[in-house]
C-alpha cells in the first residue's frame, strides 16, 4: 500500500521542487515529475504512474490542478483508480477518497459535474427553438429534401467517424475477441475488457457487437468470432476467465488478477467477493491441466 507523488508544472522556467518537498513531506516513498500542460490528457508520466498503481496504493498531489484542469478528467482518473482499488488524495484540497468525507467531495463534484451537463443541454434546446421561432432550420438542405446523394455521403460520414472511432480503442478490445472468441460468452468477454477501464470507457455487449461485426465485415478480424460460443461446464468458467487474463498479460501477478476479478465483480469458487492469490494459483493450475495455457 504505497503512497505515490506525482507533481506537474507547466512550463521549463517552472520548478517542482516544493510540489515534491510537500510530497515527500506527506510520506511519498517515491515522486514522479513530469513537465506537461495541464489540459494535455496524453501526459506520458501520469500515464505511466496510473498504470502500475495497485490495490490500496494511493496517488497524492500537491494540488488537484496540478492532475487535472477540468473536472471531467479528474473524476476519469479518480473511477480509474477505484477500480484498481487505489485511492487519490489531494494534500491542499478536501479530496481523500480513502475518508468518508473525500468521497462525499467527490460525489458532490460529480453532481456539479452532471448539473453542469444539464445546463449546457438546456441553453442548446433554448437556442435551436429560437432560431426555429425565427425562421432558421438546421441541418443539410439535401437531406430536407430527401436528396439520395446527400443522404449516402452523410451515411459515408457517419461510418467513417465510426470506424476512426473505434481504430481509435481497437488495443482495448480487438485482440480479446481476436483471442477469446468464440471460446468464450460475449458477457464475460465485456467483462474482461472493461475490467481495467475507468466507468466512462465501459462497453456494452450490444456496442461490442457492432464494432467486432464492423471490423468482420472490412476483415479487420476472422468471420468465426461471431460463431456461437460453445456451451461449456460451470466449473470451467472461472478458470477459463483466469487463462484469459493471464494469456492477456503473461507477466500480471497474481494479486493483479485478483484487483481484476473484483473489478469484473466475479465471486470465488467459495461466493466470496475478494480474492485471495492462492485461489488464482488454483484456478490458473485447473486451466493449465485443460490446456488454456
């Protein structure tokens, strides 16, 4: 359960040293600096550190702009951390999501967050009836008037921004389906590729299934992952899911694949809800006896 700085500044003219004095102050063993504009979300540092926090460990800042300047990307940070099982803690702001107090911050931020949402939905419908009023119609004159030309470019539109879209997250899914089906129900596939992702990056089953039929059909990946998957005992669930996280990532350890059966909510072989490595060292030598590994 380590505690682990992270300190930003912005500029090269700026000095990190009283973010990490306050840092190693507060007991961080260890202060990862990075020189990075706060609204830059692709930080290489912070990404770095996100990725190896581990159950119980905790992510401490100076300040909270010194994560995130908005509160969208705190809050994608803060879920992403949860579901490792790891807390954040800011040491000059009422946020430590290890106190009831930090998490009820955190909920207030969240409805100011969501209120915030509402507000900008609002003054939008308010400003498209006004131009409605006023005798101003949005939209492609083509595709008022039904204009078939029009309609196939904005149907060729829509699906290239589809499939940028998903080019774009295709590391986090594609090569679970290219590996895992149709071996495995569509329900725990969705369960093992959201497992490492923050709330907001969550798949559907039913969005799943349109991305691995789009890149199907463009032959970004073999017509048998949509085949039936095949019925299998109750008993080999559990290991068949413990192969697949481990053929994922040959070098996770085993309390890592504990923090991901909880984050996927999966019980023990006993109904428990946490995880204890020897059962993994079981369930991961049950699959290597059925050949999953």
């Amino acid at each position: 359960m380590a505690l682990i700085g992270y300190a930003r500044v912005s500029t090269e003219d700026q000095t990190p040293r009283p973010q990490v004095d306050a840092l190693s102050a507060a007991g961080c063993a260890e202060v990862h600096q990075e020189q990075a504009s706060g609204g830059d979300r692709g930080r290489p540092v912070l990404a770095r550190v996100l990725k190896r926090m581990g159950r119980g460990d905790t992510l401490i800042v100076m300040r909270i702009d010194r994560l995130a300047r908005s509160l969208s990307h705190l809050l994608e940070v803060i879920d992403l951390l949860d579901a490792k099982g790891a807390f954040f803690r800011s040491l000059q702001d009422p946020i430590d999501t290890a106190s009831p107090q930090g998490k009820f911050t955190l909920q207030v931020l969240g409805a100011a967050a969501e209120f915030e949402r509402a507000l900008i939905r609002e003054r939008t419908k308010t400003g498209l009836a006004s131009a409605r009023s006023n005798g101003r119609i949005g939209g492609n004159p083509g595709l008022r008037a039904g204009d078939p030309t029009a309609i196939r470019r904005l149907r060729a539109a829509r699906l290239d921004a589809f499939m940028e879209r998903l080019a774009d997250r295709a590391p986090e899914w594609v090569p679970h389906v290219r590996r895992l089906r149709p071996g495995m129900a569509w329900e725990d596939v969705v369960r093992l590729i959201n497992a490492p992702l923050p709330r907001d990056r969550h798949w559907t089953q039913a969005r799943l299934l349109r991305a691995t039929r789009a890149y199907v059909r463009d032959g970004f990946l073999p017509s048998d992952v949509l085949e039936r998957a095949e019925r299998r005992h109750r008993d080999d669930r559990l290991p068949v899911i413990v192969a697949a996280i481990k053929g994922a990532d040959p070098d996770i350890t085993l309390q890592a694949i504990c923090a991901r059966l909880e984050a996927m909510r999966e019980r023990t072989p006993r109904g428990r809800t946490t995880w204890q490595p020897s059962s993994v060292r079981m369930l991961l030598a049950q699959a290597e006896k059925l050949g999953m590994i």
